[in-house]
C-alpha cells in the first residue's frame, strides 16, 4: 500500500517512479556535482552551441539496457535501466558494468514526437557513443556511426509513425583496446597510466525537426584580420539558396552578408575585437536560409576574430602567434576524466569548473590529452579565453616500436593493420572538422609519445591539408620527424630544452607531475597512487616543487621555447599528480601563488 501511495505522489509531482529508483552505483569517490544530478532532467542544456536550434526534444534520462553476446538479436527482455549519457561502466549511469569485446549493449526507450513536427524532417543527434554504433527507430535501421569520439546525426523521418509511441533500439559494439580503433586511456585491466573503459553513449541525445525542404547542416566561421572580415560556411542539405549571415556584437548588429548556398559569406566588421585568453570577445551569429523568397530556418551561432601563427624573433626562433602577436602557451595536460561520469562531467557547471579552475591558475592553454570533449567544454573556452591543443586519440601500444623523445628523426614509427590506419584517418577527420569551429582550439597533436604512430610525415601533410589555419604538433613527446609546425619533448619530472632546431617552434609537450596523494579523496587507496616526479606530503611541498620547475622554465624561453604542458588538471584514478584531487573536492596548491609564477611565464615572452 505504501508503494501504490508513493507511486502516486511521485506521478503528481511528474516523476516516474523508475527515476526515484536510480541510484549511483558503487561506493568510490564522487564529485559535489554528482549528488545534483537529476534523472528526469539530465544535462539539460542545448547541446550544440555553434548551431543553435529553438525547437528541440532532450533524450537524456533513463532508458533501459541490456548487455548480450556479440551475435545476440535483440532482447526480448531487458535487464534494468541505464542512465543516459553517462557510459556503462561509469558510477552515475546506476549499471557500472565492464563490456567485453565479445559482446553487445542495447539500449531501448520510447518517446513521442510533438504532432507539428511531423510535417518537417526530423533529426535524431548523438553526441558521442563509443564506438561501432547502430541506430533503430520502429525496428527500422535509420543510421550506423563508427567513432567514439564524435557527434552524428541519423534522419528518422521515414521511420516515424504517424502518432503515438515511437521506439528506439540502439546497438553498440566497444572492443576498446582489443579492437583496431583509437581508444586514449581507456584500457579494459587498467592500473598506471589507463583507465577505466568507456563504452556506449556518453553525450547528450536529442530530437530536432528542420525545413523539409533544406536545412543548415553546419556552420564554420573563419577570420580574416587584415580586411576584418568574418567568413562563414555555412553548409546546407542541398545547394539551393541563399544564406544571410547577421553578426551582432552585445546585442547591436556590425554586419551582414549574403551568399548561395555552397559558398561563403563575408562579413566585414569595423573596428574589429580580437579574441585572446586575456580578452575572449565572442560575436554572436544568425544564419538564415531562404528559398524561393522565403526564410525556411533561422540559426543562432557565434564566432570570434583570431589568426594563428608562426614568426621569427629577433634571435633567430620560431614563435607561435596569436593575431600577429608572439605567445607562450602554457597549461597543464587535461585528461578530461570524472570519477562518476567517466568521460561525462555530472553537470555542464562541472564541466565548465575545470577551465575556470585553470583560468584561475594563471594559465592560458589546456593540452586536451588524447580524448575529445562534447562541444560545450569547447563553447566554454571560447567564452572564457583559453588556448586548446586537441590530441589525436591514440590506439593500443603495438610493439615492436623505438621512442626517442630527444632526437630528431630518431626512433621509428609503428608497423599498424590497415583497418587501424583507416579507422585513425576516418576518426581523426571527423574530430578536425568537429573542433575546427571553436576559436579555442589552436593546435592539432595527431601523435603522443610514439604510440600507435605511423607514416608521421604523411598524417602531418593530410592534417594540414585538411586545416592550415592551426599548427601542427606532429608528434608530442618524441619521435620527432621535420614535418608539421612544433617540435615537441617529454621531461619528467623538471623541465629541459630538450630539442633545439632553427625551422620549428619549440615547445615543451608535458612536464611536472608532482604527486600528492590526499586521505579520503583517492579512487582506490589500496592501487599506487603515483606521481612521475614523486609524492609530497602537503600542500605547501606541492606548491614549493612546482614554483621550482616553473622557474626553471625561465632561462629556456630565450633560447627558443615558445611553451610548456604542466602533468596535471586533476588527479586521475591511480595518478596523483593533479592541481586538485580526483573528485574536485580538494585543491592541492596555493592558487595565488601559482598564479604569479604562470604569468610570470606567459609575461615573459610579450
């Protein structure tokens, strides 16, 4: 009686008794943001900030999942219920499970379509599911998606009933490092540097009508500083007419212009912004589409007005510019990873917390470190003004492989199966064009320390030609090869000049990783908890070591270094080596004092 009575106030106050139900599983250590994460109203925000649509339908929540064998049809019954987006394996999906490569994950849910969107097409978004991914609307097949790491979308239009439920089956197969595909840190026995797999949707799903006849399909801006011009791609589903671009800076319209589809429109703003870390001025965007006279859709975007490149100094070194400027870009090494969402933050204000913290640390660039964040993290650097290298995911060490980390041309590349090469070249594309929206993102690194590193000279020509408007960090920590922009060294635990060579700029890739395991904060307390340049005891120790390794750096900067990646944002399972401690609940350094000595650095070069 009691339960009927529960279930009825719940269904009064408009939540379903499955949702007060959930719980997070296991008992490690969580963030403060994970206690405020609410089932029937999970990441809520719009996914997709640089292409913005007023009419959507939010699919986060619970759904019910099943796990069987790899050659398995789909269940007839289902085991329980999963919390979307958060990964099997993780804490707040409520299962957390390990999924082998012998088998499958099935999700399945239902939902309805509002009745005027049936008169449009309309389009089910995911922002990323790791990794062979097969979607099924009505047990019809509407879309399959190789990929962990990436956004794609499945047109349903066809599949819809014409009222009532709608069902949705998806299918996932992750192998993850026994798989030919890149994987990052995510390693099925763990432990050292690898971390726990990640299988499955961990990013927002959504529903979306669009024009029947034509939409928007993405948005690429790009700038132009010597005309002050904002210049816009607007890619359409059919090349058939005419796209506005309005640019309006706090409100008040600077620009507009006008072009087919299928081709670029130009902006010219007066008395252009530039965009830098110190001063992140944001343009806002709307792109309408009009056919046959009239506007079928209308877009919200934004954009900024920053050029990066390279100069020679004074002295002979090559320098990275931003807007004509030489800049030292210094950061820590961000992996990106939660104790209870894995790859997924609990909240977007988590999500955001983690830039802001390093902000406040006195840095302006974060190396994102061989994983891929949703489009939002990338939004929030954009806003608040932070430099961003994107690695490349690597895949599964393979040997035998020799790493020089100081020597040009030294060490070798990998012998890799060519279903590796092609899945390497189809993901690292699809990330390139994901992030080459975001002024943030400044630097490619395809490679990192020679793993699973192929044809080096190669890739760095295909990422070029894929996006010359970055530069190029072929190969961080090692195997360096004279292709690309940046050569790039590994040193643990202190800094060093590493490589000297007159045609590249010189950077520094990862350093530091000073240890300090904290009591009550560890993933594990039994595991080794470690740092590469060994554990402290207290914070002022932390801090101590980190103003000598940064002091360090001082000297080298006029000896060509153009930047330097501190190891790390935060601690990560079994590393100790963060800022703040795995679960954001304690901050290892005085933040002040770090502050000074990072735009000490940073100052140093101007």
């Amino acid at each position: 009686m009691k339960k009927i009575f529960l279930a009825v106030a719940l269904f009064a106050l408009g939540i379903s008794t499955a949702s007060a139900e959930w719980k997070i599983a296991g008992d490690k250590i969580r963030t403060e943001w994970a206690e405020k994460v609410d089932p029937s109203n999970v990441l809520p925000e719009y996914p997709r900030p640089q292409l913005v649509r007023s009419e959507w339908q939010n699919l986060n929540g619970l759904w019910n999942y099943a796990i069987t064998e790899i050659n398995a049809a789909e269940p007839t019954q289902y085991e329980g219920e999963i919390l979307v987006p958060f990964a099997v394996e993780s804490a707040l999906s409520g299962v957390q499970r390990l999924l082998t490569d012998e088998q499958l994950l099935w999700y399945e849910r239902e939902f309805t379509v509002p009745s005027k969107w049936l008169s449009q097409r309309v389009l089910l978004n995911f922002g990323a599911v790791d990794w062979k991914t097969d979607v099924y609307v009505n047990d019809i097949l509407v879309g399959s998606h190789t990929g962990g790491f990436t956004p794609f979308s499945c047109d349903i239009t066809s599949a819809l009933n014409k009222k009532g439920a709608q069902k949705l089956v998806v299918r996932v197969w992750d192998p993850t490092e026994k798989g030919e595909q890149p994987v990052g840190k995510q390693l099925t026995r763990g432990g050292d540097i690898w971390y726990t797999p990640v299988s499955g949707i961990w990013q927002t799903v959504w529903l979306e009508p669009v024009a029947k006849q034509n939409h928007i399909v993405n948005i690429l801006p790009e700038s132009d500083l010597r005309h002050n011009d904002i210049i816009v791609n607007a890619e359409c589903a059919t090349k058939e007419g005419l796209v506005t671009v309005e640019v309006f800076d706090n409100g008040e319209k600077v620009g507009e212009g006008t072009a087919p589809c299928g081709t670029t429109v130009k902006v010219h703003v007066a008395d252009a912004k530039l965009w830098t870390p110190e001063t992140p001025h944001l343009y806002n965007l709307k792109v309408s589409l009009k056919q046959d006279g009239k506007v079928v859709e209308s877009v919200d975007s934004y954009t900024a007005m920053r050029e990066v490149g390279k100069v020679r100094d004074e002295f002979g070194h090559l320098r990275a510019t931003l807007n004509g400027k030489p800049i030292f870009m210094y950061g820590p090494l961000d992996q990106g990873w939660w104790p209870d969402g894995l790859y997924t933050a609990p909240t977007d204000e988590a999500l955001a917390w983690d830039i802001k913290f390093t902000k406040e640390l006195g840095f302006n660039t974060i190396r994102k470190h061989i994983k891929v964040e949703p489009a939002r993290w990338f939004y929030h650097c954009d806003k608040m003004g932070m430099l961003v290298w994107q690695d490349m995911p690597s895949g599964e060490q393979k040997r035998p492989y020799s790493w020089a980390r100081h020597q040009v041309n030294g060490g070798s590349d990998t012998e890799l199966a060519e279903e590796f090469k092609r899945n390497y070249y189809k993901e690292w594309g699809e990330i390139m064009d994901f992030c080459r929206f975001f002024q943030s993102v400044v630097v490619w690194v395809p490679f990192n320390e020679a793993w699973s590193q192929f044809d080096t000279e190669k890739v760095a020509e295909w990422t070029y030609q894929r996006d010359f408007s970055r530069l190029i960090n072929p190969a961080s920590g090692g195997n360096l090869r004279e292709c690309g922009d940046i050569m790039d060294w590994h040193n643990y635990p202190k800094p060093s000049m590493g490589v000297h060579h007159a045609d590249y700029i010189l950077m520094l890739g990862e350093y530091g990783g000073i240890g300090y395991p904290v009591e009550g904060h560890l993933w594990n307390p039994n595991m080794r908890n470690w740092g590469y340049g060994g554990n402290r005891k207290e914070m002022d120790e932390v801090t101590r070591s980190y103003i000598e390794y940064a002091e360090m750096i001082l000297p080298f900067i006029p000896q060509g270094m153009s930047g330097a990646i501190y190891t790390q944002t935060t601690d990560v399972e079994g590393e100790v080596n963060g800022f703040v401690t795995y679960d954001r609940k304690v901050i290892k350094v005085d933040v002040k004092r770090i502050c000074e000595i990072n735009q000490k650095i940073i100052n140093a070069l101007k």
